[in-house]
C-alpha cells in the first residue's frame, strides 16, 4: 500500500500556510475514493492517503480562500499537481508558495 501526506509554506511570510483546501481525487487504474481535508497549524495533512493503492493521483490545492483571508496578491488561485505513488512507500508533498509562484517537491521517506 502507499501514503501520502503534504505540508505548505508561504515564504512571502515565513509561516505554515493554514487553511488551505486539498482535494485528492485517483486518476484512472487507481483505486482510492476522492477527498478533501484542510492544512492544520502547521500547514501540514499527515494522512492525506492512508493506505491507498499505487498509481496515478491529483492534488488540487485551492488557495482562493488563504489568498482572501492573508489579503495577499497571487497570480495562481489553484494548484493541480498529479503524481504516480509507488507500491510500499510514503510520499510527502511539500508545496512552497509565493504571490508570483510556488513551488513542489516530493521528500522520500
């Protein structure tokens, strides 16, 4: 089985970014029923997928709602990024943000 979990950070401001609405949905071959949970205090969602089948996913970070509550400029209201899980790992997605850009890594662990 695979894991997935996510953290976002603002680097305009140097803190978790809170609040923000990810939705997990597995594209085609791929078994796990969609979802959509929100960043904690520390801008993390630990159990994004517990125990999901390997293959291909989309995450969709909406970031409308932070951007309105930080009254900040962005020029990316929503983030979409699929990935392909591997079979027996955890994969961690970290989303960094600015106002002009944003940027994604996957941390092995």
């Amino acid at each position: 089985m695979s894991s997935l979990s996510t953290h976002v950070l603002d680097t305009s401001r140097g803190t978790p970014a809170v609040g923000i609405t990810v939705s997990l949905t597995a594209l085609a071959g791929s078994a796990a029923a969609p979802c959509t949970l929100t960043t904690d205090a520390t801008g993390r969602i630990a159990a994004l997928l517990v125990q999901g089948a390997p293959g291909g996913y989309r995450l969709t970070y909406d970031l409308r709602s932070y951007v309105q509550v930080q009254d900040a400029p962005s020029f990316y209201p929503l983030v979409e990024i699929e990935v392909i899980l591997e079979p027996d790992r955890h994969h961690h997605m970290v989303l960094t943000l600015s106002p002009c850009g944003y940027f994604v890594a996957c941390v092995p662990s």
